[in-house]
C-alpha cells in the first residue's frame, strides 16, 4: 500500500468522543520508549505525524490519524511507563482498556516490543488480555538496526518459546526498524489485505 494522505484526526481519553465513523482500524501500542511514535512515522512516511518523544509517557491519548482516507491509525498511550504515578497510570489502563473493549472497529492491534531485550511480564500480560478478550493482535519488533542478524533471529527465537508457553502459535509478527527502514511495506501490506477482507 502506498500512502497518499496522513491526516490527524483527533486526540482525547474517551473512547466516546473517537470518531463515529466506521472505517476499519489499527491500534497501535506498546511500552513507552519502544519506537511506536518512529515506527508510525516510518510507516506513514511522515517525519512528525505521530511526536517522538525525549519524554517517555508524553503521549497519554487516544490518537486518530486518517489514513489515505479510507482508513485510521490509532496511536495509543504507552504503558509501563515508571515515571507515571501510579494513580495516573491506573486511569491511562482504564481508557485504554475501555477502548479495546468498546472499539467495534477495531481490526487489529499491533502490539511492539523492542527487539533487543528479553520477553517483559508488562507485554506478556498485555496480550494474554488481548487474547482473553478476542482481540486479534500482531506483534512489532522494533530497533533491529541495533542487533546483528543473528542476534534478531536468536531474540525472536527466543520470544516465541516465550510466547508458545502460553500460546498455541506464535501470533503473525514483523521485524523492523525505523532508523534503517525496514518493516513497513511488510506491514503496510499486511493492513491492505484486512482492509480488502473488512469492506468485501
Ligand atoms: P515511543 O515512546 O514508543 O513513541 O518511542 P519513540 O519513537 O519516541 O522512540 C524512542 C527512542 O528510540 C528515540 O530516541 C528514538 O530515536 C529511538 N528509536 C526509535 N525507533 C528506533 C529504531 O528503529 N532504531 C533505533 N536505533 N532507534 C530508534
């Protein structure tokens, strides 16, 4: 899929006040400083749609971008972010639950993870409720231009045992890095054809 137009759409913490309209969506998630804010600029070949930050948590909305009009990338607030108190962080889980639970439109979640480090309990937890509530997910890894070649195919390795203890199969997943550019047509494409499934 080619992108002919990226438009912000609207922000706010109420799945309510999300935009009515019933254009198929993909949620965007994952622990704060994982590269989501890079990764949404790369896919969207925007330099600054979505903000990078220099301060983690900074995000903490529900963020609609319209995509060549016929479709929308949230962008949701990064969790397992220390710094957040911890009553804040309760009420950031409750609307981001909220939205999973109550987004018909919804299509799939794309949850990242950083693809250097070892399974975290926050991500595992994070997508056993996914599972639990029947969310179709995919998993994103993140900053591989930080790994040689082996060491990304022995860390995804290594998260699929992970995952298949709780897991029957490894759910669909995609190795990218915003820095080198990579991963994005495989998931542009990837939304192209759910796209193409939803409207038959
Ligand atoms: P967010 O908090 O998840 O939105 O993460 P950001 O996109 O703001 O990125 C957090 C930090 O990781 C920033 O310093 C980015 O420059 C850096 N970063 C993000 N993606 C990549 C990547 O693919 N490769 C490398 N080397 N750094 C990245």
């Amino acid at each position: 899929m080619k992108i002919n137009s990226a438009e912000f759409v609207i922000s706010n913490s109420k799945v309510a006040h999300c935009p009515k309209s019933t254009l198929p969506e993909y949620a965007f998630i994952g622990r704060s400083n994982v590269g989501k804010s890079s990764l949404i600029n790369m896919i969207t070949g925007r330099k600054s749609l979505a903000k990078t930050s220099g301060r983690p948590g900074k995000t903490q909305l529900i963020n609609h971008f319209l995509i060549n009009k016929n479709w929308h990338l949230v962008d949701l607030p990064g969790y397992g972010y220390a710094r957040v108190s911890k009553s804040a962080k309760k009420v950031f889980q409750k609307f981001i639950t909220a939205y999973f639970e109550e987004r018909k439109q919804l299509v799939c979640a794309f949850v990242l993870v950083d693809s250097r480090h070892e399974p975290q309990k926050i991500d595992m937890e994070f997508m056993q409720w996914l599972g639990e509530h029947g969310i179709p997910f995919c998993i994103i890894f993140t900053k591989t231009d930080k790994l040689k070649p082996q060491a990304i195919t022995r860390n995804i390795a290594n998260y699929q045992e992970k995952m298949l203890e709780d897991w029957e199969e490894m759910p669909h997943y995609f190795v990218t890095s915003s820095t080198a550019k990579t991963g994005d047509e495989e998931i542009l494409d990837f939304i192209e054809n759910l796209n193409k499934e939803v409207v038959k």
